[in-house]
C-alpha cells in the first residue's frame, strides 16, 4: 500500500514521481552532539548538510518522514527576492536596507540551483515566472515594478507585459497584464528533499524519522531534547519545524500560523496544449494567490485554495478543478489524477520568523509561501551561525514579527475571519 502522509492530506504527484525515497531510522536510545535540529523539511535538512560538511556532530529528528509537510508538497515556485516586492521593503526600511534583504533572497536562489548541481540533484528545474494581475487597476503597478527592478534593484529580468502577451503567455485572457521574470524559474520540491536528506547522510549528518520531539529544554549551558525513545544533549539547537510546530515551544507557535494550502494535477496536456507555451511558472494578484505551472511531462499543476479554518476540504479536485476551469474554460472537464495538501507557516507581516527562543535554542520559519528559496538558504546561514558569524542571519532576526493577536484561544478565528475577508476583497 502506498504511504499517505499522516499530517498533510492527499498524495501528491511528487511522491508518485520523485523516484526511490529512502527511509530513515527512528532514533532509539540517548545521543549527544553538537547541534540537534528539530525537523526534517528544508531548513532543517539545509542545516545539518552543511554543519555536517563543517565538521559538526549533527543529529537531526524529524516527527514523520522528511517532505511530508510544505517542503515536499509545495508549489515548488523560488520567486525572486523576498516574498514582499522590494518597492515595499524599501517603503519599510529605506533602500540599504531593503536591497541588503533582495541581495540575501538572491543570493538564496543561486545557492539551491548551485547546491542542487553540486550534489546531483536533478530537480527538474524550468526557467521563468509570470506574476499577473487578476484586477485591472492594478496593471500599473507591475510596470512600475519591472522599471524599478532594474534601475534601484540591479535586477534586469523583469519586463512589463501588456494584457495581449499576458494572454499569449498565460493561454488565457482572464487577467490584465504583469511580468515576466526570466531570471527565476520553477522546480520538482520532493526532489530537493530526497536529494539534500543524502546529501547531509554523505557529510555525516545522522538522520532519523518517526521521531517526534516531546520537549525541549536549555538549561546549565546545554540544550536537552526528549524523545519517545531518547533524549538528544546538545550544545545548540535548532527548531526548524514551521507550520507544523504545535506545542512544541511557545513562542514560535504565537509567530507562525499555519495555513492550509491545496494543490491538484491533471493528466497531460499534449504537446498542442495553448496553456502556458513558454513553461513558465505563475503566481497572480489576489491576497489568496493562485500559483499554478506546468511540469516537464506536461501536467498542469495548480494550486489555489487555501483555507484558514481547521478543518481540510473534503474535495480537494472538486474545489481546483473549478478555478482550473475560471482561467481555462476547455479544461473545466479535465482529469485530476492527484489532489494533495499541506500546511505553510505564515507570520503577521508575511516576513520569515527567526528567533532565539530560549538560550542556544534557535528557530526558523514563517516564510508564508516564499520558502522554497529562502528555507534552504537559511539553513545555510544558521550553519553559518554555529560557525560563529551571525551577520548575515542577523538581518531576518532584526525584523519585527509580531505576534499573532488573540493568543492561543482566539488567534485562529480572528485569522480566520481576517482572510476570509481578504478572500472575498479579491473578488470584488
């Protein structure tokens, strides 16, 4: 029988085309190390690759199997720069600042493509990336933002479209114009997993799964991490869990909100498919955004519910295939061969949470649908912390992530009823 994810619903077309996925141990027994990490999603996996590579002794758990929350069942999307455009970083923090944070978030896409090809990981890559506008007044705002990319950013790969090659580019004619960006592009995130998960093996990274954290305690300079089986003593410790964090530590559970997101793929198209020629990948306007792209065997995959409430949708292909058939109407009867789900962890301000939440103990996340970049990056940087040099993380930890209002009863209905009213904004 095929494995289903206990915490994210569906089977993804990932998992039915990544190739062998290895299984890891459970941990059995007390460890001691330099670093734990907590986790076993990008950042995580990021991490322990490179403090393994580094000469730490590395032990890293994660609660069910590694990708079996967003970082392998995401829309697999890098995007460029950080998640907000960096007209409104600058608007925030004036220009020095804001192109450091554009530069970081670059510098982040270099190191998955180059990371990835380092350790043979074939990870599907396509280049581009389309972001339209579902409203006309907003068009204005895309030309703009191509013209400052390149002139305050140093960014030259973003050009204006108007509403015609919009509708060439997308195979539809239901948005208003954007841009396109050729310096970006779009990858098979399951793969990345599997791939970094060996790559971190390889260094020296010990790696287990079905290994839950029960606790996490720093105290007489060390940091202790309880398990079912075992407890981890560690010098330092990273909380890399994101979404999926519960009770974990409270902290990081008042910063980061999980969201459930929903993604579903349909056969193949046909090579005489006028959806998205060029293979570019798509995100539009709406607060609710819809992503959507096509993989290299010619499926379309799109997600675009995302639902703020507790409970999962009963139907995910009910549900995606209607906004399927909004965008492209001769595909409102198309086969939907996988429809699967996850959790992102979103913060307030749409801005990634790193926090030193109790002494030695750091935790990363909250990238609110950037992560795909940005994650493996950071676990760059928090190796790089260990090392001794905190600069470079220092510049997201600087950032000021507010709590979510309501506290733990009341945070989830409020969000609720916040983005529900975002929701319905987007379509009037």
């Amino acid at each position: 029988m095929k494995y289903q994810s206990p915490i994210s619903p569906g089977r993804s077309w990932y998992e039915d085309t990544a190739g062998p996925r290895p299984e890891y141990p459970v941990l059995n027994g007390d460890r001691q190390c330099d670093v734990v990490i907590v986790g076993g999603g990008f950042t995580g996996l990021s991490a322990a690759a490179h403090l393994a590579k580094a000469g730490a002794n590395v032990v890293l758990i994660e609660a069910h199997r590694f990708g079996d929350g967003a970082s392998g069942r995401n829309g697999g999307q890098l995007g460029t720069g950080q998640r907000a455009w960096a007209e409104e970083l600058e608007a925030d923090y004036g220009l020095s600042r804001a192109k450091a944070l554009f530069d970081m978030a670059e510098e982040a896409k270099a190191h998955l493509l180059d990371f990835a090809a380092a350790s043979a990981i074939d990870i599907d890559y396509m280049p581009g990336q389309l972001s339209v506008a579902h409203k006309r007044r907003y068009v204005d705002d895309y030309k703009r933002h191509a013209e400052i990319m390149a002139s305050r950013f140093d960014y030259p790969h973003v050009s204006f479209m108007d509403a015609a090659e919009t509708a060439e580019r997308l195979g539809s004619a239901r948005y208003f114009g954007g841009a396109r960006d050729t310096g970006t592009g779009h990858i098979h995130p399951l793969k990345l997993v599997i791939g970094t998960a060996k790559a971190a093996v390889a260094t020296g990274a010990h790696l287990f799964e079905h290994t839950p954290a029960t606790g996490i305690i720093s105290s007489g300079g060390k940091v202790r991490v309880t398990t079912p089986r075992g407890t981890i003593t560690a010098d330092k410790c990273l909380i890399a869990v994101n979404a999926y964090g519960g009770n974990l530590e409270p902290v990081s559970a008042a910063h980061i909100m999980p969201i459930g997101s929903f993604i579903g793929a349909t056969v193949p198209l046909g090579s005489d498919s006028k959806v998205l020629p060029g293979g570019e990948s798509v995100d539009d306007s709406r607060f609710v955004v819809r992503y959507f792209r096509k993989s290299k065997d010619g499926r379309l995959l799109f997600g675009g519910r995302e639902v703020y409430a507790v409970n999962d949708p009963k139907d995910i292909h009910i549900h995606i295939r209607r906004q399927i058939a909004e965008l492209y109407p001769a595909l409102k009867d198309v086969e939907i061969t996988h429809g699967w789900g996850g959790y992102v962890g979103i913060t307030v301000p749409r801005k990634p949470f790193v926090r030193e939440v109790m002494p030695r103990v750091i935790s990363i996340g909250g990238y609110s649908g950037h992560g795909v970049m940005l994650s493996n990056f950071f676990g760059k940087l928090y190796a790089e912390t260990v090392a001794g040099n905190r600069d470079r993380l220092k510049l997201i930890e600087d950032l000021k992530i507010p709590a979510f209002p309501g506290g733990r009863r009341f945070r989830a209905p409020l969000l609720f009823l916040a983005l529900s009213w975002f929701a319905l904004r987007d379509r009037i």
